[in-house]
C-alpha cells in the first residue's frame, strides 16, 4: 500500500477524529466524575482532556504502526 495524498488525509482525520473522542470521555470522567472544584464549562479542564486525547491517540497510532511496519 503506498501512502498517497488520499491516504495521509484519511489517516489524519482518523487520528483527529479519535483523538477528539477520547478527549470527550476523559472529560465526561475528569468533569462530571473526578471534578475537583472545576466547573464543567472550564477551558483549562477542556485544553487539558484534549491534549491527553491527543497523546494517547499518538501512543496508539505510533503503536500500529511499529507492530505492523517493523517487522525482522
């Protein structure tokens, strides 16, 4: 399979796509669950959720693809 433009876009949608996901649940949890004096519209509560989504998205992603790509 070669990576073509078409290819690349479809994989940084994906990768954005469920980062935006599990972003969302670590908030449900971090927010309504674990809320420690934060309010469930907090910016900093949000940016922080989203970021650790994004990190473990990158975590999965960067997984794949050394399973899958790193063969000897």
């Amino acid at each position: 399979m070669e990576l073509t433009p078409t290819v690349a876009l479809v994989l940084f949608l994906a990768f954005l796509a469920m980062s935006f996901f599990m972003g969302m649940m670590i908030h449900s949890a971090f927010v309504y669950e674990d809320k420690n004096n934060l309010k469930k519209d907090s910016k900093k509560a949000w940016v922080l959720c989203m970021s650790a989504g994004l990190g473990i998205m990158f975590w999965i992603f960067l997984y794949g693809y050394y399973a899958n790509f790193h063969h000897k």
